[in-house]
C-alpha cells in the first residue's frame, strides 16, 4: 500500500501538464483535487460511521489543529503546480524531492545538533543526482525557468514542514477521518487564494471535471489513506525506501505520456537520487534493529 501511494503521487505532475495543454489555470486543477477529494474523503467518513454507530471521540482543539497542519498541503499543491506550468514534469518532481536534505536540515536545527555523517553523504548524493538529473554538468544546459524553480523548491519546504508537525499529530484517528480534516483545511487555504469559480463558469462540463476527480482521487484520496494504513505496518525506515517509487514514475511517465526529453545522465541522477535515500534509510533500519536486540538482551 505505501509503494502503490508512492507511484499514486509519482503521476500527478503528468495529469497536471495535461490539464495544462488543455486550457485549464493553476486554480482549476489545484481548486478541483481539493474539492473533489474533500467530498470523496468526508463520504467515507460519514459511510464509516453511519456503519459502525461510533463517532470520532476526538476533541474539538485536536480537529481544529489538523485542519491548521492541513493548510501546508494546499501550500505544497499550490506551489508544486505553479512549477509545473513553467518547468517539465521530470525536473518538477526532482525539486520537490529536495525535503530530504530540507527535513534532515531542519530537523538539526530543531534539535540544535550537527547531523550524522553518513546523513551528510546522503545530503551531498541527492545534490550530486539533482545536479546530474538537472544536466547541469552538459555542455548545453537546459532553459529553466527560475521562477518555476523557485516554486519547486518552495513546494519541498512546504512539504517539510507537514511532514515534521504531522508525523506525531492524532495518530489514534482512523486514517480517513485525520485525511479529511487535513484535506479541509488545504481546500479553505486553497479557496481562499483561488476562489472556487470553476463551480459556476461552466469549465467543469468543458473537460475540467475528468481532471478533477482524477487527481483527487491519485493525490488526496490513495496516497494519504494508503500511506495512514500501510507507514504502521511496514515501519517509518521501509516506507520511506518504498516511496522513493514516486521518483522513478514520474520521470517514467514524464517520458512515455508526455514525451519529455530525458537523457541518459538524468537517468543516473535518478539513481543516485534514489540510492542516496535507500542507503540513508537502510542505515536507519539496521540502527532500530540494533537498538531493539540490545533492549532485548
């Protein structure tokens, strides 16, 4: 489940360029996947319940909260396809891919200790692949767009910030219930930037509504649903080498939907990309298990 989340995710930024090429704005693809997915994801909240006869025993602060942590997603969404408008789909998802370093980053000045070294060398790894899978080291670099790199980079800040304030956050919720506060609070930030007028203009029956229930349903209803039953399971280190999936089918589907061009160093920068994160997270798994023999022992 976390790997088919992964890959849920990895396809996103081609339905965007698609929506694109059809006429569609940043607030009609980003307003339609919150709206869509915030009504699929409060249906089977509601299913749920009408079949079990409980209701969610959380408090009122606790739900407000979420909705608050939720606003990151909508940042991450916003800024994400704002750099897919200007930047191919391939380099897209490699600037988003920058919350590893970002998390480590953060999580040291959290902390106010200097990261591990080995943490360190997976950092230098992912820069190395982006630099490679960016053709910075070719002889003709590509025309990027630096505004739409900014908003790349942007977008892996935003998602290091969900990703540190929610991992611990009402994790005794069902899975659906905690995605769709968190999704709330995404479609009022959203809205409140771009106001919802694909409800009214008639570009939902002109083509944005396929666009819509698609990408809500790959990148606000699988992935976090996927991922609240599956991260429990698998364990933090696993999961984390299994979303590394979203990587590779991007810049797969970048390449066979949209036909970008991807050389063969971009290739290799994805694998080192790839590599820096299963070694850092294989390290991790083999230091927990340590840490458990010897408690046991």
């Amino acid at each position: 489940m976390v790997f088919l989340g992964a890959c849920s995710f990895g396809i996103l930024s081609t339905f965007v360029k698609l929506a694109y090429a059809e006429g569609f704005t940043l607030g009609d693809v980003t307003g339609t996947q919150v709206f869509f997915g915030l009504l699929i994801l409060w249906g089977i909240v509601l299913l749920r319940q009408l079949m079990s006869g409980k209701s969610n025993s959380s408090t009122l602060k606790e739900k407000l909260q979420l909705v608050a942590m939720g606003t990151s997603t909508g940042l991450v969404s916003i800024f994400y396809y704002k750099c897919v408008q200007t930047v191919p789909a391939s380099i897209a998802i490699l600037l988003l891919m920058q919350f590893t370093w970002m998390s480590l980053a953060f999580d040291a000045i959290l902390k106010r200790r200097l990261p591990a070294l080995a943490q360190v060398g997976t950092v230098a790894l992912v820069l190395l692949g982006t630099c490679l899978a960016g053709r910075l080291f070719s002889d003709k670099l590509p025309a990027f767009d630096w505004p739409g790199i900014g908003f790349g980079l942007l977008a892996a800040l935003c998602y290091t910030f969900f990703l540190t304030i929610n991992g611990a956050a009402s994790n005794h919720m069902h899975p659906a219930t905690k995605s769709a506060l968190l999704l709330t609070g995404a479609c009022i930030l959203v809205f409140s930037v771009f106001p919802p007028v694909f409800l009214v203009n008639g570009a939902l029956w002109q083509g944005l509504l396929k666009w819509g229930m698609v990408l809500s349903v790959f990148g606000t209803v699988i992935p976090p649903l996927f991922y609240a039953y599956g991260i429990p399971r698998t364990g933090l280190g696993l999961s984390a080498i299994l979303s590394t999936a979203e990587l590779p089918v991007a810049v797969l589907m970048s390449r066979v939907v949209l036909h970008e061009e991807v050389w063969p160093v971009q290739w290799l920068g994805v694998a080192l990309i790839l590599a820096a994160i299963v070694l850092s997270n294989l390290i991790s798994v083999q230091k927990g298990r340590r840490k458990t023999v010897a408690a046991v022992s």
